[in-house]
C-alpha cells in the first residue's frame, strides 16, 4: 500500500503540526483515511476480520501518537474496529444460523455433511454469538439487516472436485462480503460525523423556551448551530458570551451569533459568578466526553458549572457521538491537557527581562492551559445526535460504540 502509507504519513504530519481545527474535521479526516486503508488492505481466506483489525491499530496508533490531546482520533478508531468486529460476528452468527437449520431439518444429511469439513467454530466465536443474543441488535444491526447471502450455503456433496470449488467460492465471496459490509459501515460512520451539528441542532427547540437567557463559553460551532435553530423555531432569547481569554473565543461565537440575530452579551470570564443569577441555563460544546461522564471543554468552563451548581441552573453539554470517549480520566493512556505559548498570556518584548527562561528564581513562569476538566456530578443533562441523555447513563451509551477489546491500542 505505497500511496496508503504516503497519505497516512503525510495525514501524521498535520495532526503533529495540528494543522486540522475541531474535533469533527479531525474525526472526519481519519474515518476516511481508515476506509482508503481498509479498501487497499489484502485480506486472506482466513482470519479476514483479524487482519483488518491489525491494519487498523497500526495506523491508529500512529495517529493517536501524532496527537493524543485530540481523543476524537482514538475514539473513531476504536468506532471502525468496533464495526469491523460487528461485521464478522455478524456474518458468524449467520452462517450458524445456517448449518442450525440444516441440522434441524434433516438428521440424515447432518451425516453426510460431516465428510465436507466445514471449519470448525473456535470458543470466543461461540462464547460472542451468545452473548450477542443477549443484548439488544446494535441500531446499525437494526437499520442493515442480516443479508440473505451472508448464510453459508449447503448443497449434498456429488465428488470432490465440486465441493472444493463450492467451499473455495463460499469463502471468497465471504471475504469480499466483509469488506464490503465493514466499508458500508464505516461510510455510515462518516455520514454520522458529517451530520452530527445538525442531528443535536434538531432538539434545540425542546431545551430552549421563550424570553430565556443562556449562558456559554468558548466558541462552538455546535452550540451555535443549536442556537441558531432555536431561533428559526422562533424562540427569542438572549444569550451570555464569556469571552474565553486568552484566546477571546467567545468573541468569535458572539460576532456568529449576532450575524444570526441573536440578542448577545459578551462578559468576561471573571463575570460568570456574577451573571449566573441572571441565567436560565448554561450550555457549552465538548471536547470529550469521558467514561465516567466527565466533561473536558475550554478553560475556564469549570468555573461556570460550578457557579452553575451553586445556583441551581442546568449545566448542558452538547456533544457528538465522535467525542464520546471509552476510556476514564484516570487512565494513563488519557492526557487531558496541553500547555499553549506564553505569548498568548505576555507579551515576550515587554515582560521578556522578568521571564522564566531557565534562569532560576525570580522570574515569571507563565502556565496556559488549553482545557478544563468538569466531574460529572456537575452535569445536568448531555445532548448528543442521539438524544438527551443524564450523566449515568453515559457509560452505557458509550459501551455501545465500543468493544473492550478495542480500549488499549
């Protein structure tokens, strides 16, 4: 895969140099960079689901090396190892509901099927197929379906030439139907990510009611397309801007949304304990979403859920099903935070004789987080492309786009 590697090598570059913005661009970009390396991966007739699985962590895990403050990387690959793991347990569990009714159809033809020699069935295959029938279909089990064609077919042996031929077609017909059932899903996937502002922008008319101010940080292209729909629904409301220093993000969501003729006020990040009496509701974008419900967002968002809980207004995290993150704030593999330049906070020309530049004691050291961390006890509600959903029941919803196999890399 010489143009595959060429492209994930150069795709390394910008996510080191951090030349893709937002975590749904950087999502985006990386579902499809694993489809282009699924579509070139060679599979053998046996073990197809292991050697994608394999092709996938390699680049995972360069990815996810290239830029680990960026969990949406690592959650995407884990969502198409996770589809890939679904897809071949699918067409399993099909091809033993198969030979099942063939055994419960006729005794005697069990007999002869024994000189064909299916290949047999390992124990984790077994052990997942039913556990597998004891949890709920996955929605993307529900809306595909089980394809005819993923049944392994039987037919009486008459010599063995044409047995050998028939098992040899089965199998590479199998082969390409895995692939082809993994591509599908992971095109879905990308359809997820791309439609995802919209899908959470859809429910903005059940959260936010007439005459209500909303309080919200940094700057989000998906709090201002949920912002944005509610006013189309003809909601009138004013909405709080902190201004999100050092990077004045909020000013940037405070000009969107005024464009969009929205009332907006822009307060500074000290205001927010002041302001909170004044706020129905704070709403503010993710960066991840955590295990455990924990939110990371832009500095300074821990402060407004904790004015928040003070005074009994609802804290609201929106968030696609992207940034949904399987792993705990506690895990090593998690690195919740960066440093950004000093220059953001000092200007180097007139601080620069007071500066810490290894020099010793009595000088300035200057510390620029880029983001906060908000326990999920502090959160009222999460709005993702699937609905509302409380704090606890995060986990489970999480559990869904994921397989524990996966949580490692």
């Amino acid at each position: 895969m010489p143009d595959v590697q060429s492209t994930v090598v150069e795709f390394v570059n910008k996510l080191r140099k951090r030349k893709i913005e937002g975590s749904q661009a950087t999502a985006k970009c990386t579902v499809e960079l694993l489809r282009s390396v699924i579509s070139h991966q060679r599979v053998p007739h046996a073990n197809q689901a292991a050697a994608l699985i394999d092709a996938v962590k390699a680049v995972g895990e360069q990815l996810v090396a290239a830029n680990p403050v960026e969990l949406a990387v690592g959650n995407v690959v884990r969502r198409v190892l996770h589809i890939i793991r679904e897809e071949d347990l699918s067409l399993t569990t099909a091809a033993m509901g198969g030979l099942d009714l063939l055994d419960a159809s006729d005794d005697d033809d069990v007999d002869n099927c024994k000189g064909i020699g299916y290949p047999a069935m390992s124990a984790a295959v077994v052990a997942a197929a039913a556990r597998s029938t004891l949890r709920p279909p996955s929605l993307q089990t529900l809306l595909e379906g089980t394809p005819e064609s993923a049944t392994v077919p039987y037919t009486s042996s008459s010599g063995a030439d044409s047995e050998s031929k028939s098992k040899s077609a089965d199998k590479s017909s199998l082969t390409r139907k895995l692939k082809h059932d993994v591509i599908e899903g992971v095109n879905q996937l990308i359809h997820e990510i791309a439609g995802c502002h919209e899908q959470i922008a859809e429910q903005a008319i059940e959260h936010i009611h007439q005459n209500e101010v909303i309080l919200t940080l940094g700057s989000s292209r998906t709090v201002l397309e949920f912002m944005c729909a509610a006013k189309e629904k003809k909601r009138s409301f004013r909405v709080f801007v902190a201004e999100g220093a050092p990077r004045y993000q909020g000013h940037l969501l405070a000009k969107e949304l005024v464009a969009r003729g929205l009332q907006t006020t822009v307060i500074t990040d000290s205001a927010v304990f002041a302001m909170i009496s004044r706020v129905n509701m704070v709403i503010i974008g993710a960066h991840a979403v955590m295990a455990n419900g924990g939110v990371i967002g832009p500095v300074g968002v821990n402060m407004a859920a904790l004015a928040a809980q003070k005074h009994a207004v609802p804290f609201v995290v929106l968030a696609g099903s992207h940034k949904l993150c399987p792993l705990y704030p506690h895990n090593p593999e998690v690195l919740l935070n960066e440093l950004r330049s000093p220059s953001e906070l000092l200007d180097f020309g007139e601080f620069s004789d007071c500066l810490d530049f290894g020099a010793g004691s009595g000088s300035i050291q200057v510390v620029n987080p880029t983001f906060d961390y908000v326990p999920p006890n502090l959160v009222s509600l999460f709005i993702t492309d699937t609905g509302g959903h409380n704090p606890s029941y995060m986990y489970r919803l999480i559990a869904d786009y994921y397989s524990a196999d996966d949580l490692v890399m």
